[in-house]
C-alpha cells in the first residue's frame, strides 16, 4: 500500500522511478528493495520486472538483499586510497567480523564499499547512512562504531 | 536586512567542517555573544565552505575580511573578547595573512571579484547560502533580470560565446556553441539540465558551489533557460551529496516565492520550472547522455552521439546540459560583460578553474585561479607545498585523468598545452601523490574504481577495465605477465579508440600516461617466468621451413 | 540530394539517414557485427564494427554511424583490424572455451569473426564467475557464461515482442542478462516464442535439444513414430543445408524424414485444414450467436488460436480475452489428437505405442506439446517437439546428402493437405484460409480475390487490416447478407499488443484477428535457422505462397482426407467428438503467477 502511495506522490512517471525506488528503499526498516515491492511496482507502473530489476540494480544505492540498521560506506576511490583508505576498511571489517556486502548478525551494520563520497579532503572518509566521518584511522573508527552501539544500547 | 548588526561572524557549514565541529562551534558563537551582549552587533551567519579545507573550523569575520582556522570550542569565548571587544585580531588562530592574500587578483577588481579574485566561489562562505535575501544582496538575480529586460536570446548566447568560456565538467566544449545549439532547435518543449552528479573521484568542487552558492545556479539556468528559450530545467545531483540537496531544495522554494522561478519572471513572459532529480549511485551518469538516460528513469547508460542533446536530448526534445561550474560563472559573466571575463585566464581557455587540491599536501583543499597557471604553482603556492618526502607525480583531473610525472610539473593547466601533450585537463581534481605511492598500486585502485563503474553496455570498457584492474593487480603483487604492460597498453589504446562514451575512452589515460612515464617502476612488477595467455599451443621452436 | 563518400577509396553516393554499415553492403564490402540487427534500435555495444572515419580521432560504429557528406571511410586498415582483433580477443577472454561441445559450434557468430581474424592467440585472461544453466522452461534453454552481452535478445523481447522478460541486470563486467529479478525464465512470465534464441549470435540462448529423445523413440522396435510437419519448415529447412532462403524442400523433406525412420511422414498441415474448418465454423456460429440471437455471452472480435506464444502472451497479459480467442487447438495439437485416436485405430496400433513428433519453427510449440491439458487422446497428445534447426542436425546426424535427396510425397491420410495449409506458415495466411473455406460456406461461391489471396492482409507491415462485405448469401446464412466482415492481422506480439489495446479502448472493432507471435509469421520462428532478416522472411514467404498457388485444392474443407475424418470419426464441425478432442480452454496465468510471485 505504501508502494502505491509513493508511486502516486510521483504521478507514476517513469522518469520519476528512481526517486519512487529510493523512497520505496529508505521507508522500508531493513534498507532495500524488496522482491515484493519490485512486483507491486512493475504492476502499478506497469513497467516489466525485468526492467525495474535491470534499472534498480544498475544503482550502486540500491540493495536487493536485507541490509543493517547502519550502512557503512567505505570510500575506496583513488584519493582515499593514497591516504590509506584499505587499511580503513579492514579495520571496520576486523572490528565488525563482516566482509564486503555482509550485515552483522545483530542487524545493525552493513559493510559496503563505494566509490567517490566527494568529501576528498578529509581522506580516508566513509559515510555511514547520510553521516559522513573523515580524518579516519584505525582507532578512530572504533570509537565511531562503539559509539554507534552504545547509542543503540539505550 | 534590517538588522542592525555592524560585523558577522560567517562560518563555514559544508561537509568537510561539520565533522570538525562547526555547528556546535556556531552554537558556541551565537551562546557566546550573547553572554557578552553583543548579539546586536555581531551576527553569526551560516554559510558554505569558505575555502580552505583540512583547516578545522573555518569563521570569516566581515567588515574586515579576515579567516579564522582550526577555532576550538574553548576559544570561542577569548576569540569574541579579542575581536570583538577589544576590536584585534585573533593571531592564534589567524588564517588571513596565509591563504588569502595568495588568492588576490587585484589588478582585475571589480564588482564581482573583489573577493579573492573570485567568480564562481565568489559568494561561498561569504552569504548565508539558506537565505536568498543574502544572495540579493550581493547583487543576485540581478543578471536574470538585466537579461529578461534588456536582453534577446542571441544577444545572451552571443555574451556567453564571445566570452570563451568552456565547459568545465571535463571535456571543455565551448559554452556558448553549446547554447547556440540549443538555441537553433524549435521544437518545444526544451530543456535544461544542470549536471550535479559529479562522481569523478577527488572532485567535490561542484558539491560547494551548490552548498555554499546554491541561488548561482539556479539563477544561471533560469538565464540559460530563457537564452534557449526553455521553460524546464533540471539539477541532476547524485544522490550522495545531501546538504547540496537540502540547500537547493531550500533555495528553489524560496525563489519562488520571491518570483525568481514560476511565472512571468520579472514581469516577463518568461517562465521557468526547475526541478531537482536524484541520481543511486552511478559515475557514468556524469556523461551527459547517461544523465538523460538516468533522468528518465532507466539504466544509466551512454547513448549514441550523433544525435546530439541539443537536438534530441531529454525526452527526445532540445537540451541543453552544463555543468555547475559551467552555470557558476554565468551571473558574474553578464554582469560584467565577456571582456571582462577575458582578463581571466589564457586566450584559449578564459576565465578561472575551481580545483581540488588533495593528496600529499600541506593544504588540501578548494582553489579557484585562473586557467593557465602551472602545477608546481598549485602545488607550492596555493598547496603549501608536499606534506611529507619529495613529489612523484600527480594525477589531474580526476581518475580518468592523467598521470603526470616530475618533468611535466612547468606545463601550464589549460586545455591546449596538455592537448599538444596528448593530455586532458579534466574536471578539476588535482591528487598530488609523493614517493610512498607505488605506481602499479595507484592505477590498481583507479582500474579497481572503473571496474566498479563501467556501465558494462560497450564490450571494450566491460571487459577492458576488467582485464585492466587484473593486469595492475598481478603487477602490485610481483606476478605480472611476461607481456602485461604491452597487453595493457594494446587494451588501453583501444578503449581510447573504440569505447562507446567518452568516459570508456577515458580510462585509456591514467594507463596511457602511466605507461608512458613510470615504465621503468611498472616493468618491475613483471614475473618473466609468467605467461598470461589462455590454453593455445606452444609454438614450436624445432621446426624448419622450406623457403 | 544523395551524399558523396568515399569507402576504401571507392566513391558512391547514398542517401541521408544510411549507416556507414548499409553503404559499405552496397559496394559489396562487408563490415563484421555482433550486435547490429536489422530494423532495430541499435546499441552499438559490440564494438567489432568500428571504422576509420577521416577527421575522428576515435574509430566509429558501422552499424550507427550515419553518413555525412563527403565522409571518407575506411573499414579494413591495420589501425581497423588491430582494434577489432583486440576487440575480439576481450570478447573471447571472458567467454568459455567450450566451442567443441556447443550448440552454435560453427554457427557461431564470435567464432566465425575469430576465425576470419586469425586470432590465434588470446593474451587476456580475466576471473569468470561461473553462472548456473537456465533448464527451466520446456522451450529454451540459457548459458549466461556463453553470453556476450549483445543484448539482440533484449532488443526482440522489448521492442519487437513488447514482452520484456529479459534485460540487463547489474552492470559493468558484472552485467548479465537476466529474465527480471530472478534466475530463471521459468520463475519469470516468458512466452517461449524463442526471438531471443533465433537472434542469439552465440550459444548463450538455444532451444531445448529434444533430438536424443526422438532418436530413441527412432530405435525403439515398441514404438510406431508419426511425424509432422509445419508448414513454414518446407520454406527454410533448405537453408541448414546452405540452400538459399525460400528454397521449397518439401519433398526433399519427406524424403529424409522417412530415411531417418520414421514410421509415417505426416503434414501439420492436415491439422491446418482441420483448425479452418473447426475454427470457420466456430467464427461463423459466434457471428450467428451474436447477430441473431443477440447472445451477450459470446464474444467478438474471434482471435486466432494456432500461435502458442500468442495464447501464452494472451494468458500471461490479457486473460480478460480468454473467451475471445477461439478454441480451436493449433494444429499440431489437433493433429496429435486426430493422431492417437483416429489414426491409432484404424491401424490398430495402441496410443501407448504411438509416438507423435512434430518438426515446428518454433520454440513455443515445445511448451505448447507440454501443456497438461494437451492429452485429450488419453495420453499426450503430441510427445516431441523438434525446432527446423534440430531437425536439420538429426539430418546431418544420419549422413543424410539432404540437398541430392529424392523428392518423396507426404503419407496419407494425414499427410494430404491443401494449399489453405500451407500459408498458414505466414503473417496472413490463416486469416486469407479461413475467409477461403467461410465465404464459401456462407455465399456457395469463390472468395472474390484475386488467386484467392486476400492482398491486404499480405506483406510485412504490422498491423494489416481488410473488410469484405458478404453478399448473396445462401439461405442459412441470411443473417450475413450485406455484413461487411471486418479483419485485422498482427504478427510479432509488439504489433499484437498495439491491436489488442486498441480494442481493449474501444478504438477499432473487428470481427476476426490474426495473430501470430512471430514477425512474419511461423516462417520467421524462434526455431527457424539463423539469422532471419526481412529479406529471407520474404523469400520464405514467397515460397509459401508457390507452394499454395502449385496446388489443386486450395480451400481446406476441399481436402478428401478431412472429409473422410469427419464422415468416420468426428461426425460434424463443432460436434461433439471434435469438442472433446479439437478445442480447448484457456487459464488466467496473470493473477496466478502474480500470487506465486509474491510469495518467493
């Protein structure tokens, strides 16, 4: 029902689908795009399956698989590269016992790696949800993610 | 404004200060003065990036002028008694008398440029991007109107042309040809779009205009649009760049308002919508016709050119599609006229470039200079110079750029001398790399980005960049092939060749130039007992021909 | 008003709008593609046929570069050939070495130009991920690991088929051709009309090889096997054997079928005449229906039932026109039934024992011979299902000189057909058969066309349509006097889609359509050899239409041996023998499968 709802904010244009498609994403708790909703959307905008897979997963945003409370993205361009941005992402991966893709099995996080945030200044840098960290070495990121947990601890 | 203040405290609110604390500092400010009684006087003011980056906070101080950098939370108190009570300024955390002064042209002074020789970053961190009245009153829409009363569309496009601005998204294509285009179209509807999605990594130049500036571009396409006569536009941006979107979400809404967007703007029959598009994540979106590909809500893949946008873009209607840089300088450029904008810069090339500085640097961070000026320039005057060791070389223009060693450091950034080199000025990203970075590691993690974002519809990039990041990979460990880097330079040269979009093609420069300058270093990484190839057999060495 | 190139140094002129790709076919140089397919939007993704193109730094695109004025091309210099080598050897570095056991092992369009290349080496080597085989519809079977990412296949599902089952998925070196958000064709809506499969220029999408099954069946002393065969395979089986497309082998056909062992070589044509006769009569009765007895049950405009990618589009897409498709089985079903029932009995042979093969330009027709309510003769109907192309390999397979064979005639009793049948190969040619046999019906006369063609509905375009006002009607037709009978004629489902929106609006109104599945018609199948372009639709369709013009009898109620089916067995059109074993129903798979999605 949400779909629809959604679907009609945007007058059901096709060249509105990705806006529906991040809406749809960003309303539902697990933070993707469901098989289900894929389904109710293609019947609605009457646009195939296929084609709504093929657009959706063309987007580095959009995840087809449940997905963390937190999502994690680790820059891992060229500019935080030099500055050590590997070293970042093991440390997050040893730190959370995930690798690439996968979610804790708390539900909480979500380890992805991304190209360009544009936030190069303050390489290494990650995003996690809209939040973007930079100046980031490894001790720093413990402290990042300690404090993610003991806010949800409360 | 009628408020009474006689100084502000601007802070820069932008994505790179927020993670040092600059909202709380501006807390701090506002508590601060007025524990001291001073909130008549002293107003603070959120604004974009002032420009200096990897400086902590950063506060303008106006009258005056003055930049205050790396200001902690427990120094706001004394900052305020020093400044403002005492009426001094703060040296601990002075900036001014560093970056600034470096910035001045002052033998180009004029309206718009009195700040730091400015034109496209002229009013970042020095307005309240959140409030169009700021943006008024530092001359704003001013050019929209003195367009829509004084102006035709060809006397516009001719403005824009004789100015010689170029697209500064990367390709450099002449602004005003590109309207011409447009402009020569009679179908209607037309459009015109504003490409925000800049992916390229190590550029996030277009991220603080639309943070810092956001009413520029949006006067720019209101101009633009009536100079092609379209009545849409569009601001695609990528959907990771938040604060650009509030800030441009904000910023329409209050132009409108205002009338600057809607109907019968300025009492004229022209009218102009604008809408803002969210890209998911896809750096060929950047390409213009992978833009409309996107906007329209498909796959963002490239399309063929011929036909152009100009004739068949948006929906298959006229459109024209520039970048936010491209749009920045617009406003300044009617204003002040093309020969104005001609002192600026080279005769080819005119005008200014807003570059990211970034890498082994002192100062990294957000430049705008005139075309033409050289790296070693950058690098030491504007930079601060290498960080840490000696410089080894440096990439421009983003990952798709190329990789320039030692000897090329005097070469003037602008299109025709890099041309002539059988280089690209691309879109403004300067990484500055010193002798820890190994080369074969470098272009491993530049393939490893390709990889990630070739759209896979053309086979030479699909499997090319594939190969690419393989070839850099065994390389990186010491177990390149025999013949790698002749592999990679024959893949690069023909993604250069027979790539389907300009951005395909533009993988080919990083290997290119890298091939082309660190041979020695790359060459290293080869195992000479490696062969690379599939299954064939092993020509035989023991057999004569008869002749 | 032509522009003036140069290709190769070779001047010409040729007109605006023609590619670089078209101009070179006419001074007879040929450019390599993978991708390009005629008449289609063009991707241009392949990269093999790049050019030089004097003044262009990069080399361009054949297939969608369109001349300019004094352009000068170059289409075979070293800087052309070494990049479409490399190009080639990219292409062959992430596609499986498996040519020797492949489906398209020398059809293959990639070994073909590897070969012409002289590639010799492949000095790229990149990390495949290894993707699972799709076995799952009855039809087409799908290899991921051998697709080159040409995205033809795309291009037929959703511009010409307007089906939209398969499309690319994920991207960059990661991107697969995929049907939607699932694996699988079978978890998807596919209509089996197997375009992809015809386009494919690689072994990524074939039909499902049933040829193992019918040797068996070949060997087995239990069982007596009866073929069929379609009437669009006599136009293009000629061309497995590099005949040139429109080549009638019909009798070169039968000739091979009966070496290859076959008990009794069959028509599908016989079930041809027997679909007009059951289906004219069912056209007529609704008429009737709706006319007279103003009956708001029966449904008009009557749709053509012999395409089964067309009542699987219908069931999948529009299940609101269940009761206005007729319910006429196709004919190889309605063979199969006649097959193991009539036939079955009068040679004394148990339906157990009868194996009935069918030899069909189709991929559908596998799915079709599979339906679980195809076993009205109390077993099914019809076993196997054979594409033009398997059967051309069995030939082969059996060292069979096809193209010196004897020509041989067809077996009787269900092998003799009318010329009605053989046009129900193309685009047009059931609806002309049916106006044959119905006019006649109804007037006691001739159909008033020219060599009985009803040219309207003929050709190529889309969407064809034709009106025929019915005059001097015999006495139980008085109803019909003065009716102006209004048909339409779609092939390829995009153009069936466009047809059956309009009615669905209210836009046009028609008394009988046409459809079938496949552009041009059954000649221009998913199972006909490769690669059918308009040029060899039309010479099959040509050949169609010799074929029928050659004949004696031409109307299919004229055929002896049908009358002789209804005189022993079926009793009447429409009766009720013929209900219970020529007609069928039809489901709503839209709802259901919707349901079944969700549920994954």
């Amino acid at each position: 029902m949400k779909v629809r709802e959604i679907v009609k904010k945007y007058k059901g244009k096709r060249e509105n689908l990705l806006q529906i498609l991040h809406e749809i994403q960003d309303l539902d708790a697990q933070n993707y795009i469901s098989q289900e909703n894929i389904f109710i959307l293609s019947e609605i905008m009457n646009i195939p399956v296929s084609d709504i897979t093929g657009t959706a997963s063309f987007y580095s945003m959009f995840s087809f698989q449940p997905r963390g409370k937190y999502i994690i993205r680790v820059c891992a361009s060229p500019p935080c590269h030099i500055m050590g941005a590997e070293t970042i992402f093991e440390a997050i991966s040893k730190e959370l016992k995930i690798n690439k893709g996968e979610t804790t099995s708390d539900g909480l996080f979500t380890l992805e790696e991304t190209s360009c945030l544009g936030i190069c200044a303050v390489a290494p840098a990650i995003m996690i949800n809209d939040t973007v960290y930079g100046y980031l070495t490894a001790e720093r990121i413990k402290e990042i993610i300690a404090q993610i947990r003991e806010e949800e601890g409360k | 404004m009628n408020d009474r203040s006689i100084a502000q405290i601007l802070v820069g609110i932008d994505s790179n200060t927020v993670l040092s604390g600059a909202r709380q500092i501006k807390t701090k400010l506002i508590t601060e003065l007025s524990r001291q009684g001073l909130s008549e006087e002293v107003k603070v003011i959120e604004t974009g990036s002032i420009g200096p980056t990897n400086q902590g906070v950063v506060l303008g101080v106006f009258p005056g002028g003055e930049l205050y950098a790396n200001i902690t939370e427990d120094e706001v108190e004394e900052f305020i008694q020093e400044r403002f009570v005492k009426g001094r300024t703060y040296k601990k955390r002075l900036l001014a008398e560093t970056l600034p002064e470096e910035l001045r042209l002052q033998e180009y002074d004029s309206r718009k440029t009195q700040y730091y020789g400015r034109i496209v970053l002229d009013n970042c961190g020095r307005i309240n991007p959140e409030d169009i009245t700021e943006y008024i009153g530092v001359g704003g829409y001013e050019a929209l109107g003195y367009v829509l009363k004084e102006k035709s569309p060809q006397e516009i496009i001719s403005i824009v042309q004789d100015s010689g601005l170029r697209g500064r998204g990367g390709a450099g294509f002449p602004t005003g040809l590109k309207w011409s285009f447009t402009f020569r179209e009679k179908r209607y509807p037309k459009y015109v779009i504003c490409n925000a999605d800049e992916g390229e990594p190590g550029t996030f130049k277009d991220r603080l205009i639309m943070e810092g500036d956001p009413h520029k571009i949006i006067e720019a396409m209101a101009i633009a649009g009536y100079a092609v006569e379209a009545e849409t536009g569009y601001i695609y941006i990528r959907g990771e760049y938040k604060l650009s979107l509030e800030r441009l979400q904000k910023a329409i809404a209050q132009a409108k308002e205002m009338g600057f967007l809607g109907n019968n703007i300025f009492g004229s029959d022209f009218n102009f919508d604008l809408q803002l598009k969210i890209g998911a994540g896809s750096y060929v979106c950047g390409e213009e016709t992978a833009l409309l590909s996107s906007l329209e809500g498909y796959r963002g893949e490239p399309r063929l050119k011929p036909p152009y946008p100009a004739q068949y873009g948006l929906k298959q209607q006229p459109t024209l599609i520039n970048n936010v840089e491209t749009l920045a300088n617009i406003p300044a450029i009617i204003l002040n006229g093309s020969q104005w904008f001609r002192h600026f810069g080279t005769e080819n090339m005119p005008g200014t470039k807003v570059y990211t500085v970034l890498g082994h640097i002192n100062r990294p961070g957000l430049i705008e200079v005139p075309i033409g000026i050289t790296l070693r320039e950058i690098i030491y005057d504007y930079a601060g110079g290498i960080s840490s060791g000696k410089f080894k070389m440096a990439q421009i223009g983003g990952t798709a750029g190329d990789i320039l060693p030692e000897q090329l450091l005097d070469v003037p950034l602008e299109c025709q001398s890099l041309q002539e080199l059988g280089h690209n000025l691309g879109s403004g990203a300067l990484l500055i790399m010193n002798g820890t970075v190994s080369v074969a590691d470098f272009l491993r993690s530049c393939m490893k980005f390709f990889v990630h974002e070739s759209c896979g519809k053309c086979s030479v990039c699909r499997i090319g960049t594939s190969y690419l990041y393989e070839a850099c990979d065994r390389l990186n460990r010491k177990e390149g092939y025999v013949d790698e880097l002749k592999n990679m330079k024959d893949i690069a040269t023909t993604l250069k060749l027979t790539a389907f979009c300009p951005l395909g093609q533009s993988v080919a420069q990083p290997v290119l130039s890298a091939l082309k300058y660190f041979e020695e270093e790359l060459k290293e990484g080869s195992n000479p007992n490696k062969k690379g190839k599939l299954p064939t057999r092993e020509k035989s060495e023991g057999v004569f021909y008869y002749s | 008003m032509g522009l003036k190139i140069e290709i190769n140094n070779i001047p010409l002129e040729v007109e605006k709008g023609t590619t670089i790709l078209q101009a070179a076919r006419k001074v007879g140089i040929n450019i390599p593609t993978l991708c390009y397919l005629e008449g289609l939007q063009n991707p241009g993704s392949c990269r093999v046929c790049v050019v030089e193109v004097e003044g262009a730094n990069a080399l361009q695109p054949a297939c969608v570069t369109e001349v300019n004025e004094g352009m000068k091309i170059r289409t075979n210099n070293k800087r052309v050939r070494n990049a479409r080598k490399i190009i080639l050897e990219l292409l062959l570095s992430s596609h499986p070495w498996e040519c020797n056991t492949c489906d398209r092992n020398q059809s293959c369009e990639l070994q073909t130009l590897a070969e012409e290349y002289g590639i010799r080496e492949v000095r790229f080597q990149s990390t495949q991920e290894k993707l699972p085989l799709d076995e799952s519809t009855p039809g087409i079977v799908r290899d991921p690991n051998k697709c080159i990412l040409c995205r033809r296949c795309v291009a037929v599902c959703q511009e010409i088929q307007k089906v939209g089952t398969l499309g690319p998925r994920y991207r960059g070196f990661h991107t697969v051709i995929s049907p939607g958000q699932v694996d699988l064709l079978g978890d998807a809506v596919c209509v089996q009309c197997g375009q992809c499969a015809a386009v494919c220029p690689v072994g990524a999408i074939s039909e499902r090889d049933d040829t193992e099954k019918v040797w068996e069946a070949l060997e087995d002393p239990q069982k007596y096997v009866i073929v069929q065969t379609a009437p669009a395979i006599r136009a293009a089986l000629g061309e497995c054997f590099n005949l040139p497309p429109g080549t009638l082998v019909k009798g070169r056909m039968v000739a091979a079928l009966r070496r290859l062992g076959f008990d009794k070589v069959f028509d599908t044509n016989f079930g041809a005449d027997l679909t007009i006769v059951e289906e004219g009569h069912e056209l007529l009765s609704r008429l009737k229906k709706k006319l007279v007895d103003e009956d708001k049950t029966v449904k008009l405009p009557m749709f053509t039932s012999c395409s089964p990618g067309w009542i699987n589009y219908m069931e999948n897409f529009y299940p609101e026109l269940r009761d206005n498709v007729s319910t006429c089985k196709s004919p190889q079903q309605m063979f199969g039934a006649v097959a193991k029932t009539y036939f079955a009995d009068e040679i004394g042979i148990r339906k157990e024992d009868m194996v009935v093969v069918s030899i069909m330009p189709c991929t559908a027709k596998k799915f079709e011979c599979n339906r679980p309510e195809m076993v009205d003769s109390g077993v099914q109907d019809v076993d196997y299902v054979l594409t033009t192309r398997e059967l051309g390999k069995m030939i082969k397979q059996a060292g069979l000189d096809f193209v010196n064979l004897p020509e041989e005639e067809m077996d009787a009793p269900l092998g003799i057909s009318t010329g009605a049948a053989d046009i129900f190969a193309n685009t047009g040619g059931v609806m002309e058969a049916a106006l044959r046999t119905v006019y006649e019906i109804v007037t006691g006369k001739e159909l008033p066309f020219e060599k009985l063609h009803v040219t309207p509905v003929q050709g190529l375009e889309g969407v064809k349509e034709a009106e025929l006002t019915i005059k001097e009607t015999l006495p139980d037709w008085k109803f019909l006097e003065g009716v102006t009978l209004k048909v339409a004629v779609a092939h390829g489902l995009g153009n069936a889609n466009k047809i059956v929106e309009s009615i669905l609006k209210g836009e046009r109104e028609y008394h009988f359509i046409e459809i079938m599945a496949c552009p041009g018609g059954c000649i221009g199948g998913g199972g006909q050899p490769r690669l059918t372009t308009d040029e060899v639709r039309k010479a099959r369709i040509q050949a169609i239409y010799k074929e029928d013009e050659g004949r004696k009898l031409r109307k299919s109620h004229e055929n002896p041996a049908l009358k002789e089916l209804y005189n022993e067995f079926l009793g009447q059109p429409l009766g009720e023998k013929s209900h219970q074993l020529l007609h069928t129903h039809y489901f709503d798979k839209k709802n259901k499968k919707e349901k079944e999605k969700v549920k994954v």
